[in-house]
C-alpha cells in the first residue's frame, strides 16, 4: 500500500499507475474531468473504524471484479464543511491506526492530503453550485450552515487530484449520500457513484467517529435511534411512523433535530407515490454528541416497493 502526502507524489503516484494528466490538475479542464479506468475513491476524514473499512474492502472489491488499479482512500479532515469551529478541533486525529485500517480493507493506496493541498492560498477550488437534496429538504441543510458546501467542495476538489471512476459513500449519512450523488451526476457525470451500506456495533448503534465522545449512560441512551427506526416500520403511514420515532426518542430523554419519513433520492415530504422508494432519517443530539441514523421504510405490510438506489 502506498501512503500518498502531498499533490506532488499523488501525480507521480497517478503517472506511474495510469498515465499523465492531459493538464495541470489544479486547474481541471474538461480533458481532466475523464476518468482513468483504475482507481476507486473512498473519501473519508480518518478517525476509521469498521464502517470504512466495509467501503474500502467494497471499492477493493469493485476494482477487482471490473480490472482496475484498486482502491484509494483519502484521509483529510475538511475544515470547510464544520459550522462550529470547536467540533473541528476535537475531530479525532488517528493517522497511524487509520493507515492500518486501510491496509487491512486492501486499499491500494492512500492520500493524506493538507489543507494547502486541496485549497491552494489564494486560489481556492470554487463551490459549485449545490443540488436541491443540499438546501431544499431542512434536514442536515437547517441545522449546520455551509457543511454542504464544504463537502462538495472538497470532494469535488478530491475528484479532480485522483481522477477516480467510482466512489463510495456510507449510507449512514443519507443526505450526504442523495447530495454527493446529485452534484457527480452533474459536475462529473463520468464517475460512478456507488453506496455502502450502515455498518452497526453489536447492539444497534451505527459506527461514527464520534461515538467515541458517548459518555457510557449517553451511548446507551443512543440505542434509541435504531429503536425507533425499527419501531418506524411497524406502522403503515409517514405521519404515524414519525409519531412512533418521536416517542421511542423521548422514553430516553432525547429531542430529536429531525425524526422523519422522505423520498430517499430527493428527500421530499412522501406524496403517496408507491413507485418512489422512502426512508425514515434521524438527526438527534445525546448527551454532547449529535448521532444520525436511517433505515428504508415502507409501510408495514407492504411489498414490492423498489430499493433506493444511490449509484450515479
């Protein structure tokens, strides 16, 4: 596995395995935008744990199937996508052990980029213009300003310095997911984006870097997130599923920011359409840390509804 720390050993990485860049990466064109036919992006900010090590072991995956180079993760805490400037300095820093992830998942290599690396001073990548799934649904997008932004910024920004085919994001941020695909789909619509489904511990409770923060009775408490999505699919409409959420949050002395049932693509309120697949998000803050889950929803008792699926 090679450990890739700056732009300059990227290119030299991306020349010896694929090719030269028809132009100066820093300033893409449409010729750079084509994608080379070997590497598989898997964006992450380090502090890795199991969940991103399914998505790496899943991008090794894909690459072998269809003859590519292999897997990349990235590793870079974006320091445009936090609203609140002390979440960004207590992100965890774990390089040594998230290098070991990587190379346990089979990732074939990894770039550790700094933040002149991806926003060179004085002449940042633009933010492009944001997809309706970033400001439209007052999910994520009411409750931290500017992180869509940030994200696909950096992505976009990512895309352009590894020239992936694919990528891979984690379902567990399910707007996330809905905005990185619409923004590909439009800004480079040569790259395929694929998901990677939640990643769970023992009990329930999806992976996230932040768990770590969980007080013990706070963890505990948070168990009832996946509770009452689980409590969500016994009911046989929206508004008595988000009923049923609200109520399995509050038995534990939890408000949630949202607790809801959504078209799963674009995030809309549900307009009663069985073709359109729809899922039941939360966003709830326990204790000092803010936890996001989500599952598919259908009404109980229903069958046949399509998947939601996120590939780009």
């Amino acid at each position: 596995m090679r450990v890739l720390y700056s732009n300059a050993e990227l290119s030299a990485y991306l020349t010896e395995q694929l090719g030269p860049l028809p132009v100066n990466p820093s300033t893409p064109t449409a010729a750079t935008h084509r994608a080379t036919p070997g590497i598989v992006l898997v964006p992450t900010m380090g502090a890795l744990h199991a969940g991103h090590a399914s998505l790496i072991r899943q991008a090794a995956s894909l690459a072998a199937q269809r003859g590519m180079l292999g897997a990349m993760a990235t590793i870079f805490v974006n320091p445009t996508q936090f609203d609140n400037p002390a979440d960004f300095e207590r992100y965890p820093h774990t390089l040594e052990a998230d290098l070991q992830h990587c190379r346990a998942a089979g990732a074939a290599a990894v770039f550790v980029p700094s933040v002149t690396d991806i926003y060179p001073p004085g002449t940042p990548p633009p933010v492009p213009p944001l997809p309706t799934e970033a400001t439209a649904p007052r999910l994520e997008d009411a409750h931290r300003a500017g992180h869509f932004a940030g994200v696909c910024q950096a992505v976009l920004r990512l895309f352009d310095l590894t020239r992936p085919a694919a990528a891979l994001f984690g379902e567990k941020d399910w707007q996330q997911l809905q905005v990185l695909s619409a923004m590909t789909r439009t800004h480079r619509p040569h790259i395929s984006i694929y998901p990677g489904p939640t990643v769970r511990e023992h009990d329930g409770l999806a992976m996230s870097s932040r768990n770590r923060f969980l007080s013990p009775p706070d963890r505990q408490r948070g168990l009832a997130l996946s509770r009452a999505l689980a409590d969500a699919s016994t009911q046989s409409t929206p508004a008595t599923a988000e009923r049923f959420m609200i109520e399995t949050l509050a038995a534990e002395g939890i408000t949630p920011d949202y607790a809801v049932v959504r078209d799963a693509q674009n995030l809309t309120a549900p307009t009663g359409d069985p073709s359109r697949p729809l899922r039941a998000l939360i966003a709830a803050p326990v204790g000092a840390v803010r936890l996001l889950d989500n599952m598919a929803w259908m009404p109980a008792g229903a069958v046949g509804r399509p998947a939601a699926g996120a590939r780009a």
